[in-house]
C-alpha cells in the first residue's frame, strides 16, 4: 500500500511541475505567475480540486509520442470565490506553449458541462499560443467544441475570460464569447491575425501591444472590458466581480451585509447640477454617492466614456448600473457607447440584476462617420436592449433628456418600472435654442431670443413629462438613493414575459 500513495504522489509531483523548472523560472522571469499559481490567487485557500490531472495527448505524429507531459497544457477543476463554488481552467504556457490539443479541449468542455449541470460561473484563464499544429483539424476541432459549450452556457451561468499571455486565432473567439474579458497590460495580447501576417497582406507595420494589447482592446476596440497592472491585479478583480453575479440564471443575487442606511440623505447632490446648462459635471459622483458605501465595479471604463456601465449594490443587493456621462462628448449617445450599453443591459437581463439608469443626454451624436458606420442600427442595439429587458428597471433623469435618446435610455414607454426627474430635468425634443430657431424660423434674433426664453420656462423642467405620467415623480436630488431602494424593494417580486418566441433578431 505504501509504494502505490508514494507512486501517486510521485505522480502528482510530475504532473504539478508542469513543463519543469526551467520554463516556470522563464515565466516568473516575464512577470508572469504560472497556471497553478494563478489559481491559487483566484480561489478560496485550499478550495481547488483539480480534475484530469494525469490527462495526456493522444498525438503520434511529429514524434509527439516521445513528448508527453501529464495534464496536457491545462489546469482544470473547482472551488470556491468567497465560499461560491466556481469551475476554472488555467492553461499552462510552460507545456507545448499552453497550446491546444484535442484532449486540452475536452479537459476544459468537461468543466464547462459539469458548470452547466451545477449552475455554476466559469472563469478561464488564458495564456495560449494557440492551436498545437501538430495535431492539425483534431485541435481545430477542440477549438469549436469550447466555442459551442460558450454559446449554450452564455445567460445560463456567467462566463470570465481572463487573457494573461498570448491569445491569437481561433483562439480569441472563446474569450469573445464571454461575458467579460480581462487583460493584463503588456503581457497579453488578442488578435485573430499577428503582425508579421498583417504585414505580409496590408504592408502595415504594427507591434503585438498596438495591434492587440491590453491597451487596445480595452480603450480602441472595446473587445476586453478592464485592463491590469499584472496578473494579480487581474486576479483579485476577478473575485471582486464574481461576487457581484449570482452563480447562474437560476439562482438568487448575492448578498452582502451593509452598514450604510438605505435612506442616507446625501445633500451634496443637490448642488451637482451646475447652473449653466452647458457645464459638464462627473456622473461617477452621484453613482457613487447612491450605491452602497460608494463601491462601483465599473465594466469598460476607458471605452466610450460617455456612457459608464458597471455594477453596485443597494441594500446589500447587486444591481447594474447604466449612465450617461456629461464629461465625455456632452453624454452624446454615439455607436460606441450604444454597443456597450446594450451588451452591459442584456447582460444584466439574463441574469435577473435590476438596471438602475441616470439620465443626461442631449441626442445621438451627428455626423456623416456616425450615420455612414451605422449609428441607426448600432443606436437601435441599446433601444432593443432596454426594451425587451423584464428586470426591475429604475430610471432618474438628471438634466437633460432629448429626442431620441430620451426614448432610448430606460424611459416609462420602454417598460421603465419608475421613473423619476431631478427639478433640473429638460425632457423634450431638442434643447431650446434649436427648437425655436425651427418653429419660429425667420424671427429677428430679438424675437428668437424672446421665444427661447418662453420656450425654456415652459419646457425646460419635468413637468410637462410628469402631467402626461412619464414621469411618476419628480424627487430632490439628495433623496435619490432613498427613491431607489424602495423602488427596488417593492419591484422585487416583479413578473414580467414577453412573448413566446424561439429567439429575439437584435439588429446585430
């Protein structure tokens, strides 16, 4: 008995060694931690239990058979995030350069599935130099397999990519898929084609960290959502976000004790509207200053700044928050920002978080690069998004709430649940100036300025919205976490459906 746990261990041993000291010591040399330590950042001390440990490739071409090293490039099993039991993989760049193989891949489908069975997150941690060559379409095939349990899993359970080394081809799809891709600064990088390809076909030159950084992707392209100092940065906010999510659409939110009142008066909120309409102010202060002890997870915080998306807490209770954001583009909707606001929306639709929506938005952006890319279709993405949205979805408009955009942004006649307005709320078809110049087109600049003053006093406030009952109140700025707690209180037990259908067709 003795020799078979001293031949186990002995086995573990190898297996836990990875592709051996010398390629450990050259990742830790990058800056980076290898697949195993990277779990142990992520998870609960002691939670994980490894699953396919002793797995190895089924390869014989290339004298692969002489090249065999236990787990095959993948770490693979459960545990827990704050006591939350979570299924992960870690890809191991110190065996074959963490490649793909075809039993990699069923290594990760195998915790994919037993995530789906359980209701339970799965969070990846990539670090890949793609698919193994030497097994040719059997790889490619492990490719499509994850791509499928991607699709089936998206709004069953919540999905995290974390991109900690390259990323490249068809492996960037699995990631892409996913709810939320992290990334690590200069040490991470996605793109579906590399430089030397890219200058091959388009003659460009271009650096792997431009092409396809963490920089890029999260700013430029808005592929990934948050960028990293270093791997355990990345790690550690993992858990952050993990502990807003509920395990799957099955299960309740999770909640957290708090201190903070859930009536707490916040008087400085009454002077963050500036007097002059045209003055920008940071949305981030009043998101803040409503949600629990001012923590906001933001979600692509350096994309399309002029909408913020990310997640709260009020009452201890997660909740997704969507606003506009004056300080960027006046809080102009434009097809960036439509794009992340409908994805963050969705997302919290499927997995029953309430949508808490601050409003100030003066119209979509004009212009002929917006309407030539399609601002129509992208800008109707977020329409879509709120409108077939059932959670419970609170709405209060600071300032201003224009044309289209007002229909837009989680308004009473998409199936806002309640909808309130600060006194400094403008809710009309366009600002004054404008208006006037359109209906009293051919006044003397006297007259017009007469008119736009009448213009102002007459629809410049909430009121006119709140008479037709678009508004259901107007609140005091200083009661609005107040307003939104007992909003959220008594919408908790909300049933909404839509009608039966195989899918919805987003305009895509």
């Amino acid at each position: 008995m003795q020799a078979i746990l001293e031949e186990l261990a002995a086995r573990r041993d190898k297996a836990h060694l990875g592709g051996g000291t010398k390629r450990i010591e050259a990742q830790h040399a990058k800056g980076k931690l290898t697949a195993r330590e990277r779990i142990d950042v992520l998870l609960d001390p002691g939670s994980f239990e490894e699953y396919d440990m002793y797995v190895e490739h089924n390869c014989v071409d290339f004298g692969m058979q002489d090249q065999v090293i236990p787990g095959d490039g993948v770490v693979t099993g459960s545990g827990t995030v704050n006591g939350r039991l979570v299924f992960v993989f870690s890809q191991d760049f110190t065996v074959f350069g963490g490649s793909l193989s075809e039993r990699h891949a069923q290594k990760i489908c195998k915790i994919m599935d037993m995530a789906m069975k359980v209701g339970a997150p799965v969070i990846g941690l990539n670090d890949s130099g793609g698919a193994r060559i030497q097994e040719g379409v059997a790889s490619l095939g492990g490719y499509a397999e994850v791509f499928q349990r991607n699709v089936l899993a998206s709004g069953v359970v919540p999905q995290l990519s974390v991109i900690m080394g390259p990323c490249a081809g068809g492996a960037v799809y699995s990631p892409a898929m996913t709810d939320f891709i992290f990334m690590v600064k200069d040490s991470s990088y996605m793109f579906v084609t590399g430089p030397d390809v890219v200058k091959t076909v388009t003659n460009e030159v271009v650096t792997q960290e431009e092409l396809g950084g963490a920089v890029t992707h999260t700013g430029k392209s808005g592929v990934a959502d948050v960028a990293f100092n270093n791997d355990i940065e990345a790690l550690l906010a993992a858990r952050d976000l993990i502990d807003y999510l509920p395990l799957s659409n099955r299960e309740a939110l999770p909640e957290r004790p708090t201190a903070d009142p859930w009536d707490r008066i916040e008087n400085s909120l009454d002077t963050l509207i500036p007097a002059n309409p045209n003055m920008p102010y940071d949305m981030h202060e009043l998101i803040k200053k409503t949600l629990d002890e001012g923590e906001f997870f933001e979600i692509q915080p350096t994309h399309a700044g002029n909408i913020i998306t990310g997640f709260g807490r009020i009452e201890g209770r997660t909740v997704g928050v969507v606003a506009n954001q004056p300080m960027v583009l006046a809080g102009c909707l434009d097809i960036n920002s439509s794009k992340k606001a409908a994805r963050f929306v969705r997302f919290c639709d499927c997995f029953d978080i309430p949508i808490i929506t601050f409003v100030d938005v003066p119209g979509f952006l004009p212009g002929v690069a917006q309407e030539h890319s399609g601002i129509i279709k992208h800008g109707a993405k977020l329409l879509f998004a709120y409108a077939e949205a059932t959670v419970p979805k609170i709405t209060v408009i600071t300032r201003k709430a224009y044309g289209g955009a007002y229909d837009v942004m989680a308004s009473k006649h998409l199936r806002g649940d309640l909808n309130y307005a600060w006194p400094t709320a403008e809710i009309a078809v366009m600002g004054a100036k404008g208006a006037v110049e359109i209906i009293f087109r051919g006044k003397t600049p006297e007259e017009i300025a007469e008119q736009t003053r009448e213009y102002e006093a007459r629809f410049a406030n909430p009121f006119v919205a709140a008479s037709k009952g678009f508004i259901d109140e107007v609140i005091m700025p200083h009661s609005t976490r107040r307003r939104i707690a007992l909003g959220l209180r008594k919408l908790r037990n909300k049933a909404l459906e839509n009608p039966w259908k195989k899918h919805d067709n987003i305009p895509l």
